[in-house]
C-alpha cells in the first residue's frame, strides 16, 4: 500500500468535516448517509492511520473521532464508516470478498482436516471459527461497512464459508472422537476373565463370635452388658462373692496375684466380681451379662489354659425365684445348642449362690438316644454340662447392700472355650489362643 500523501490524516483537525457529527456517533447513521453509500472494496490489509486512507475525496473522515480510516471505495461519494466495534482496525471490508473468503475457508479447512487430537481441534476451532480474532468473525464485522445492495451477497458468502469451516470441524470432530474412543476401549480393556486380586478376609475370632452370639440372647431378654477390670481386687474376687480369706474354696481357684504382694490385686479368677461391682453402682432391679476374659494358674494342656473367657449373668429383683433361672437358663443353652434341647439342673454348690445347681443341657449328637452311641461329644453321657448356677446368696446381697428380705436373684455362669469346643467339636483348647487365622476361618468370617 502506498503511503499516503493525501489528507486522510484522522488526527488533522484543520480540515472541516460535514460528517464528522455522524461520523462520532451512531454507526448505523453513518451507515445510511449518502456519502457512505457507495461500496467498499479495498483488499488491503490492516490499515494505519495516515496510509491507508488515500482518496483526497474523503478529506472529512480525518476528523472522525475514528483514528482508521480503512481504505476508502475508490469510487466517488462512496465512503464506509469505521469500525462499529471500537476497534477499526478489524474492519476490513475486503475481507468479504469471495477470493479471500476462499482462502480462509481453505487455510480453516486444511488446519482443522490436519488436526492431530481433540485439544488442537477444540483451538483451532476458537482460531478459525469462533474466537474473536478468527477471519470470519473479523470479515462479519465488515458486513455492516458494506452498501446495502452488496450485503446481502456478501452474508451468503460469508454464511457459506462459515458453513464449510463448520462442516469440516464437525468432520474432524468425529473422526477425533472416534479415534479416542476407539483408543480409549484399547487402552482400558479390562478381562474379565482375570482372576482378581483377592485380599484375604480375617475372621473374627470364634470365643468372641460365642460371646457376641450368647450376649444378643440375653439383650433380647431385656438384659443390659456389665464388663468391670481384669486385675482386680481381692474384696470385689472373693470377700464379697462370700469367699471369705480362709474360705477352703478359694484354693481351688489358683489364683494369680499381682505384684506388690499386699496390694490386694489379683488376675479375676471368674467374671463374678463385675456382678458385685453391678450391684454397687446400679439402682435395682438389676439385669445384667457380663462376658470377659478370666485367669487362673492352670498348666496348659488339650483342655486347661491359664486364660479362658466366661460369660455370667445376674438377674436381682422383688420375687424372683428358681423358676425364672430355669427358664432363663432354658433359654440360655437352646441358643447354645440348639432349640428343643432339655435341660436339668444337679445339685451343687458354689459359695455365692444358695441353693446352687449345675446345668445340663440334652446333647445335641446323640440327645441321649443308645442308638446314636457311642456318641463324642458327651461320651455316652446324654447330657452335656453347660455351666454352674444358683440363687443369690444372701450374704452376697447383704456385701452388696442389697437388702435380702426384699430382693432376691439368680446367677449363673459358663465357660466360653468348653461352650465353643462342644459346639465345635474342637479337641484342643489351644487353637483358641494360638492365634492361626486359619483356625478362625474354619467358623466363618462372620458369626
Ligand atoms: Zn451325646
């Protein structure tokens, strides 16, 4: 473009300018004034001020507020506004003529054909069809700089070649998008034919799955869970449980005490200690199980362990008799067992029930039948001993500061690992502490 040597300069304000009123405000009446008329047909590229505009004819236009003059129709009377959008740099109405929308629709065309992925597309995309700066939304801004008569011509072509851009991005789009899904099942395949990656399941462990089992029985019942310390005291052990120090039942027990001697602490030898503990801290009427570990000087062997697990409970209240024990314990070892089992109750004695009982409970292998014998599991006995029982001694009640002529209570206990054995049929007490997870597993994951 040849510099201009004209009077087109925007910023001469010496040169009077019949339009310039017009030329400052509203591009639209620009648009309709006689002088802009004519049609616009530069091909110039970007217009500077002071060069583009080389017709002396339009020596108003210097004064516009507009600083571009794009290059002026050559012919006479025929002059286009500037650029409606503030920046006239982006007018060029050239920019609509059919050549040059050809090449833009064959530059947009062959960079969105040659589009690697569906990032570079989505760019090229903003670069050639919808960004602000793309040819075509620059060559739309010229439509308004156009004549009427030449506008609509020039809408179809840009319309068409805007359509072809589109066209071919959606072409590429799906060709893209094919390409990454088919990369995309590839590359995720996943066979279902594998084995997985199985992650060993732990399982509870089988005294515990007991315990829990034979705890939901009694809180069925109403019956709230009591727990108290390992450790415990001599008081709350025996002297309480109406084992006095020189009661001859205390030697049975091989108690292991603990350091300091005189401390009066000892491992608990049975779960009773929690029943006066109970007794002391709650308000009558008392119903409680107490399941929980247990520990006596006892030499290991296939059915002794200086640790083992019992699981008492307590019932205190106005008017309770044998009768509801019995039903109770009924209740008690069907759950063990098994529903529809008998029991019975033998004579015994334990120093903190009186009258004491032992329960039997029906065997579940042979239920006492000489046909099913000889039978493992009670050894041809019929029955099988489930645990010791009784009513609350009274002196017990009195320890406790229980009055007895008011109250009366059953308790009654049994041990874990002599329940889970017969249930089980496990021979050796020991698999129970030996902690093998295989052992465990052979009971299930869960209950
Ligand atoms: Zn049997």
């Amino acid at each position: 473009m040849p510099p201009s040597t004209q009077s087109a300069d925007p910023h001469r304000s010496d040169v009077p300018d019949p339009s310039a009123a017009s030329a400052g405000g509203d591009p639209s009446s620009r648009r309709t004034g006689p002088e802009h008329a004519g049609p616009v047909r530069p091909s110039a590229d970007r217009p500077e001020p002071g060069s583009a505009a080389s017709n002396s004819a339009v020596p108003d236009r210097a004064a516009s507020e507009r600083t571009e003059p794009d290059r002026p129709d050559p012919r006479p009377g025929s002059q286009r506004p500037s650029s409606q959008r503030g920046d006239p740099a982006s007018v060029d109405p050239g920019a609509l003529g059919p050549d040059r929308l050809e090449q833009v629709r064959l530059q947009a065309s062959a960079a969105i054909a040659t589009a690697g992925d569906l990032d570079e597309l989505a760019a090229l995309r903003t670069l050639h069809l919808d960004g602000r700066g793309a040819p075509l939304a620059l060559a739309r801004r010229a439509l308004g700089a156009l004549p009427p008569p030449e506008r609509a011509e020039a809408g179809r072509r840009h319309n068409a070649a805007t359509a072809a851009i589109r066209a071919a991005y959606e072409a590429r789009l799906a060709e893209l998008t094919a390409e990454r899904d088919a990369r995309v099942l590839v590359e995720e395949r996943v066979d279902v034919t594998l084995p997985g990656t199985r992650r060993p399941l732990g399982a509870r462990h089988p005294l515990s799955a007991l315990s829990d089992h034979l705890v939901d029985v009694f809180v069925a019942m109403g019956y709230e869970v009591a727990e108290g310390p390992e450790a415990e005291h001599d008081w709350f052990n025996f002297e309480a449980l109406n084992l006095g120090p020189d009661h001859p039942a205390r030697s049975s027990h091989d108690t292991l005490y603990v350091d300091p001697v005189g401390s009066g602490l000892l491992l608990r030898t049975h779960t009773s200690p929690v029943q006066i503990r109970t007794l002391l801290s709650r308000p009558l009427p008392v119903y409680v199980v107490c399941p929980g570990r247990t520990y006596r000087n006892d030499a290991v062997d296939a059915t002794h362990s200086p640790v083992f697990g019992q699981l008492e409970g307590l019932a205190v209240d106005e008017g309770i008799t044998m009768a509801d024990l019995r039903g109770t314990l009924e209740v008690f070892a069907q759950a063990l067992f098994g529903s529809g089992l008998a029991t019975r109750l033998r004579p015994s004695y334990f120093p903190f029930t009186e009258p004491s009982a032992e329960l039997d409970v029906a065997c579940f292998a042979c239920r006492g039948e000489p046909a099913r014998q000889p039978c493992r599991v009670c050894s041809d006995e019929g029955w099988i001993e489930v645990g010791g029982c009784g009513m609350v001694d009274p002196n017990v009640l009195v320890a406790c500061g229980v009055d007895p002529a008011r109250y009366s209570g059953f308790a009654f206990g049994m041990g874990l690992e002599r329940a889970a054995m017969i249930r089980h049929d496990v021979h050796e007490i020991r698999d129970f502490v030996d902690g093998d997870v295989r052992f465990g597993l052979s009971f299930g994951t869960g209950n």
